[in-house]
C-alpha cells in the first residue's frame, strides 16, 4: 500500500478545531477568468482550510464550475493566484501541475464515467492511468473501494449505462477516493438525485471527507446538500465571492444576497433576470 504515498491520518485534524487554527490548504487571490466579452470571475479570493469542508453556493452560471476547474488546471485563469499547500499553480510548470493533481479527488457533475469502461476500471483509472498499480491489484482494490460507497463486488463488472443515477453517483464517488487523495472536489453532487438518495450520497460525502482526513471543496445550489457536507460556506455572486462563514452563520448570514439565495426568495438584491427570457 505504499504506491500512494502516506495516508492523512484523519485523529491529526480533530474536526472541533477553530477553523481559524487550521492551515489554509488552498489559497486563491484575484482570480479572473473572462470568455470572450463574458467576465465570469473578477477578482475571486478564497481560503479553503486543511481537512475542512468548504461548499461554495451561488446561482446558475455564476462561475461556480469555472473556479473549481481553474485549481484543477482544466481552465486557465487570466490572472490571479491559486496556490495549494503554498505552491502556486497558476502558470506553473507541466511537472509541477501534475505534482498537485496527484493530491485531487474530482467528482464531476453528472458523475462524467467513462461509458465503454467497466465500473472497476472506472473506479480504478486513476491508478491504472499512473500505472501505480497492475490491473489485478487496481480491480481488487476498486471492489474495496466500491464497498466503501455501499456497492458491492458484483458491480464491478457493470458498465454506467446498467446504472441508475445514485449508483453512478456512488461509483464517481469511488473514482474520487480511490487514490486516497489530500483534497476532494465535488461539482453538484446531488443534482439529479430524488431527496432520499441525495441524502444518501450527502451523507456518504460527509462520511468519507472525515474518514480520509481530506480537505473539501464542493460547489452547489442544493441547499440541503449545504447544510450536510458544509463546514464553511462561501457564497459567489458577481465574479466574487462576497461572504463566507461558518455553515451554523448561514441563516443569519446578515448578508442580504447570502439571504435571498438560501431561502430561495424571487425578490431581493440578486438580480434573477427573468425579464431577458422570452
Ligand atoms: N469553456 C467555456 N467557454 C465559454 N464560456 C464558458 C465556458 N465555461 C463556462 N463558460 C461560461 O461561464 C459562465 C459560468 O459557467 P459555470 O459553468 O462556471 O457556471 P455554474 O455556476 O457552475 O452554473 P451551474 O450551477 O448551472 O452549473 C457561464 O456563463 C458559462 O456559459
Ligand atoms: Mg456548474
């Protein structure tokens, strides 16, 4: 089990830490990011704590994903500082970009598996991708991995179309895990699920984030999943993110836009747009 490096011992972070105590895992200052006339991030800053779990909230087409996939290296910011465990990513070297991703757990929205790929190698394709481990290892160690998201063995060899989308949620969760990684990123974990089942994966989200240790970033407009998983919320309007706390300040954030978006109020300072429609 030495092919991942150590495991964060999760007893080294009690989760009754002030968070004010913990060290910031992922630091990010002035981030923009622009598509064509289309600003999208306009001098984002944001602290993501060490083995917290921090959700973003904010509305549809706000940038959410945007920012997530800008730590992941998949969108190139325009200007601006994103660094993890101290080291900057922006413009950093291809070696020293890999270096980071080798820390990253990613569970995409609408879970994204790989259709002509078995749920093992799915779960497994981080491993086998790097070639730390041989294709025996990898699927048994996707089967434990698979019963650490409640799925048995005999799902191993089913492909992503025979699975309803909770399983597959589970299975993206196990592709997430399965390199026991330092962070953990999830985009809309719950969307698509009926409320039991979005528990469920909540739940389980909580669940694992504890046990690896991992620090958490996740983006959502599901407010329930929010008051599950989050141990910080930031909420991102107008290319910034313009509060963030402790998810118990939530519901007297004091911060009107905060307000309106977590009772889902259609009038107040948010401007929904509902007048460009049509
Ligand atoms: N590759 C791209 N090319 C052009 N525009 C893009 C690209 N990616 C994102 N955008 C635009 O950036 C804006 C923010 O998109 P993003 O996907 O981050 O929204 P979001 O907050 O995640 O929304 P949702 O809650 O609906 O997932 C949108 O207007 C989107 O059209
Ligand atoms: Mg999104």
């Amino acid at each position: 089990m030495t092919e991942t490096g150590p495991v964060p011992d999760p007893s080294d972070r009690p989760p009754t830490a002030p968070p004010a105590a913990a060290a910031v895992k992922i630091a990010i200052r002035g981030l923009h990011k622009r598509f064509g006339p289309k600003r999208v991030l306009e001098g984002l800053d944001l602290d993501v704590p060490e083995g917290r779990s921090l959700v973003v909230i904010g509305g549809s087409g706000t940038g959410k994903s945007v920012l997530i996939k800008s730590v992941l290296g998949i969108v190139t910011p325009d200007a601006g500082s994103i660094r993890v465990d101290g080291t900057e990513l922006v413009g950093a070297s291809r070696a020293t970009l890999d270096a980071a991703r080798r820390k990253f757990g990613m569970l995409f929205q609408g879970a994204a598996l790989f259709d002509s790929l078995p749920v093992w190698e799915n779960v497994a394709f981080g491993l086998l991708a790097r070639r730390l481990v041989d294709r025996k290892t990898a699927r048994e160690r996707a089967i434990a991995t698979l019963a650490r998201v409640g799925l048995g063995p005999e799902a191993a060899d089913l492909y992503p179309a025979e699975l309803s989308g909770g399983m597959q949620k589970r299975v993206g969760l196990a592709r997430a895990i399965a390199a026991e990684p330092e962070i953990l990123f999830f985009d809309e974990p719950t969307t698509g699920l009926d409320p039991i089942m979005a528990d469920v994966i909540n739940e389980l989200i909580r669940g694992l984030v504890r046990e690896l240790g991992a620090t958490a970033l996740s983006i959502t407009h599901d407010m329930a999943s929010v008051r599950k998983i989050a141990d910080r919320v930031a909420m991102l309007y107008g290319g910034k993110i313009i509060w963030e706390g402790p998810v118990e300040r939530l519901d007297d954030s004091g911060d009107p836009y905060v307000d309106q978006f977590v009772h889902g109020r259609a009038v107040g300072p948010i401007e929904v747009g509902v007048e460009r429609i049509g």
